[in-house]
C-alpha cells in the first residue's frame, strides 16, 4: 500500500480528468474566444512573485492567506493569489509609453491558503483581461460588456452584474468629514448592508444628519437604473455627483448594445482594498453562494510599479462558474436550484 | 428571475429562537406547518402557497448555510455571526434573543485581568475572544476552547476567566462568578446570502419588510 501522502493531493488541491476537464477547457475556450474577439492579446506571467507585489497597500489577499515561501537569497516569494497586480507590474515593467491603451488578457491557477473545512480550493483557476492607460467611462462600459458578454457565452442565461462605484462613497465621506479610522468602520458596516448598526454608528460619530440619512440609505441604494435617479437626488456633493453621472454614462453605453437587462447598480458595494479607484463590480448567479465574476477601476495601482496609468479589468472564477453551470443544469423544472 | 416557483430557504437555529422566529413569521401570514411539531423528525418544512421553507440547523451552521447559498436567509445570533465572521448580509435586529457578551470569572480575576499578564479565557467564542483580548485590550491571552457549560472552567482551575454569553447571570452567581467586562449586546438577527439579496432582492426585501413591520405590532 502507498502511504497517504502519496496517493492522495493536499486538501485545496486535486485532480481533473475525463469528462470534467473536457468541459471545463471547453468553458475556457468560449470565454478565450470572447476576449480575442473584443481584441485583448493573451499574456503570461509566473506563477511566483516578490511578495512585494501583493502586499498589503496593494494586494487583495490577506498576508497570512498567501503560500509564502524563500528563494536562496533570503527573499520571500509568493504564489500568486490573484492576476491584477502581475500584470499591472508586467505592464509598468515592459510596455512603452506607446503601447497605452494596452488590452490584455489571462488565464492560470491562483492560490489561496485560506482556512481548512470551507470547502474551498486552494488552487482555483482564474481568468480575466485589464485595459490599461484609458480612464474613460467608455472603458468601463468595454469591460462591464465584456463581463456580460463571457458570461453570456458560458451558458448562463441568468446573472446580474452588479455595479458599484466607490467615489459616491468617498465623495459623502469627504463632505461629512469623518475621521479615516471611522471611515473604515462605516463602510464595513455598509457593504454588510446593516443599516440599523450604521444608524448607531452615525449617531455616536455626529454626522450632519443631512448627510447622515443619505449613509443610512446607501445599503438599500441598489437595483436597476431608476437607482441611479434615487443616488442622483441624495448625492450630497459635487464628488458624489460625478460618480453618478459617471454611472449614467455607462448605463447609456451598455444600453446600445442591448445589455442593460444584465447590469445592476449598487452604491453600497464597497471593498476594503483601497485600490479600487472608480467603479467596483460582482456578478451573480443562482447555484453558487459567490460571485462567479469581479472587477473594478484601480488608477493608481500602476503608480505601485513606477507608471502611473488608469486601468479597469475583470476576472471570472471558472470553478465557481463551473458549479454554477452545473447545478442550474441539474435542475428540474419548478426544483429549487439550491446546491 | 420571474419564476415563483423557486422557494426562498430559511435556516432558523435550532431552539428558543426558532420558536420565536416561526411565531413571527405567522404573525406576518406565513406559517410553517409542521415545523412547530416538537416530535417531527422531518429536516425541512415546506410552505408551497407562499414559496417559503424551512429548516432547523444548529446555530454556527446557520451562516454556514446561508453563505454558501443552501439557505438565502438566516435567523441567527449576533454571538455567532461574529463568531463565524462570514461575509453575510446582515439586514435586521430581531431584538429578541437578547443577552450581552461577557468576561467572567470569580472576583479575585479582576486584578489578574487588568495586571497586563498573560489571562487563560476559555470560551465557545475563540475568534471573538482573540479579536476583543488582541484588538480591544491589547493583551495576551491563552484561549481554550470548550463546547458547554464554561462556567465550569474557572471553577476546576481549567482557566482565570470565561467569556460567554450572559441573560440574567443566575448561572453565573450560582457559581460564585461575576461578570468582570462587558464585550457587546447580542439578539437575533436576519441575514441574507449575497448572491440572494440581489437575484431574488424583491422577494426577499417585501420578506424582511414583512417582519420589521411584524415586530412593531
């Protein structure tokens, strides 16, 4: 008999074989196609980094959830939780001035060492793209329309990309004139869209009731484009004005190519990576707990690397999409999709 | 999106709150035949006129359930929803279920607890306990992590102080402990999968409207 440690992988990490790998390079290979058509050009990176490329200003994965390891000199290296980061830094590193805008496009492995009994892969595969050196809102709509549409082309017919912008957030904070430290504090309590916690919380910290009432709302401000009015009339600035304006763009853009049905606004979606610069999104689907899909504006995260260049990008999560496929294709009709 | 038919999944913790939540949910019209039935063995109830069911899970699995997307909706303690410390919408103060998150321990622990030594907690809430000891006091603590009865733990000279949830502190005073600290207020809460708020966000949000106006009644 072999021992255990060599019949069986680490739990976080197994096998793919047969019908299951098939499927899932076919789902791979229908999301390639809708990035080369949208013109994104594929690049690779390593696996492993410095772990300076995912630390904590800049990264999405807490330190102690990175498989960290030394190379020979002492340095400590990471593998890579996540794409965004390597390919900003490959981005800044290699591509003239001439280059910008830049379409890219990824596809590997990322790893998280999260906690055990989750259910959880530690090696997940990823793929996504980042348009990188164009701030404008015709970007963000090129990637939103993307997302729908490399959704749309892995079989799912229902999901909803739902769009969050963080200066509507920023712009309120400003005006109110909070301290950074409760800061933190509100937006955690917003994106858990826990209004009555935060109604205690604004109370303590004195807000302008004015303004006070605009917070308590934002973890109710989502739905379809008639919440971009609602956001509009609260926007207690000029900050937070823009940020809806700038949604109103998109929205215009997506509507013309008949992709409105799909988005979603939500101005309580909010994250506690700083790197998020403009708009901030998730799409969901039945059969899965989880987003499938995420992604954002981060304008300064090239700044990191030496280059300072706007960028927006997504990447989709094939095995949460993968679970997803594959209990909405269990169901029966009028069955509960529940997994 | 449209489609009725897809039942919206409750998970209610096992016990008093269960009572009390199913007594809310007929308040608003919504009974759960059977569930009420303290001999059933049955796991789940079904309330196919309204498109609702139910289950009854012990209570740290219930934002277990509802953040993987088994359940949409939960009914759980604050306790252990900051216990667990999922990424859970969390969208309604039940205010039942009330109680306060304490450190405990005879009186003589007082001084131990604020001399800056190392403090022995033992605790069903070890993340609360670490993050409150590390975060909010600053202090170092060896934390063991016991099932029941945790007044016991002081008692037999397992640890210096206990933390646990508190009602009335009969048990407590029964046993020669007093509270020391007061961490936070708990009651129960209503929480949402985030994937559900916005897939079935009418539904669920006419739900929830439902009981906020329930509990004013």
């Amino acid at each position: 008999m072999p021992s255990i440690r060599t019949i069986h992988t680490p739990d976080g990490f197994r096998d793919l074989y047969g019908k299951v790998r098939k499927e899932k390079i076919q789902l791979m290979g229908r999301l390639e196609d809708v990035f080369a058509s949208y013109g994104y050009e594929d690049i690779e990176t390593p696996t492993v980094e410095y772990f300076d490329v995912f630390a904590s200003d800049i990264g999405t994965t807490p330190s102690n959830e990175l498989y960290k390891f030394f190379d020979r000199d002492g340095n400590t290296l990471v593998l890579r939780p996540d794409f965004t980061p390597s390919i900003a830094r490959a981005a800044a590193m290699h591509l003239p001035e001439e280059a910008f805008p830049v379409r890219l496009s990824y596809s590997g492995s990322t790893f998280v060492n999260a906690a055990e009994y989750q259910g959880r892969l530690k090696e997940s595969t990823q793929m996504g793209v980042e348009l990188i050196g164009d701030g404008s809102a015709d970007a963000d709509a090129e990637i939103l329309s993307m997302t729908a549409d490399a959704l749309k082309a892995s079989g799912l017919s229902e999901f909803q990309v739902s769009v969050g912008q963080v200066e509507y957030f920023k712009g309120i904070m400003e005006a109110a004139e909070v301290s950074p430290d409760r800061i933190e504090e509100i937006r955690q309590e917003i994106s858990r869209k826990s209004g009555f916690v935060l109604g205690e919380l604004l109370a303590e910290e004195r807000i302008d009731p004015a303004i006070a009432r605009v917070l308590e709302r934002l973890p109710g401000l989502f739905g379809d484009a008639a919440v971009l009015e609602e956001a509009w009339a609260l926007a207690p600035c000029a900050r937070a004005r823009a940020a809806v304006e700038h949604l109103k763009k998109i929205h215009a853009l997506l509507s013309e190519r008949g992709l409105e049905r799909f988005i979603g606004y939500d101005f309580g979606l909010l994250t506690k990576y700083n790197y998020y610069t403009g708009i901030i999104f998730s799409a969901f689907t039945y059969g899965t707990g989880e987003p499938v899909a995420r992604g954002g504006r981060y304008d300064r995260l090239l700044g990191h690397f030496g280059r300072e260049e706007p960028a927006v990008g997504f990447g989709i999560y094939i095995d949460q999409l993968r679970n997803a496929l594959a209990r909405q294709a269990q169901k029966q009709p009028g069955h509960p999709l529940k997994g | 999106m449209e489609d009725r038919k897809r039942p919206i999944t409750i998970a209610l913790t096992k016990g008093r709150l269960a009572g009390k939540t199913l007594e809310l949910f007929e308040k608003c019209g919504i009974s759960s035949a059977g569930a009420m039935d303290k001999d059933t063995r049955k796991l789940i109830f079904e309330n196919e006129e309204r498109g609702i069911r139910f289950f009854l899970a012990k209570g740290p699995d219930v934002p277990t359930y509802v953040y993987y997307g088994a359940a949409d909706i939960g009914v759980v303690g604050r306790d252990t929803i900051l216990e667990e410390n999922l990424k859970l919408y969390e969208v309604l103060d039940l205010g039942y279920g009330r109680c306060r998150m304490c450190v405990c321990g005879p009186e003589s622990a007082r001084e131990l607890l604020n001399s800056g030594e190392t403090v022995r907690v033992a605790t069903k809430y070890p993340n609360i306990a670490k993050e409150y000891f590390r975060q909010r006091r600053q202090q170092t603590v060896e934390i063991i992590k016991l099932s029941g009865s945790i007044e016991l733990a002081p008692i037999v000279g397992l640890s210096d102080v206990i933390m646990d949830i508190v009602e009335t502190g009969s048990t407590l005073r029964e046993n020669g402990l007093t509270v020391l600290e007061e961490v936070c207020p708990i009651s129960a809460r209503v929480v949402v999968n985030q994937v559900s708020m916005k897939m079935e966000n009418k539904r669920i949000s006419e739900l929830v409207q439902k009981l906020r106006n329930a509990l004013k009644v």
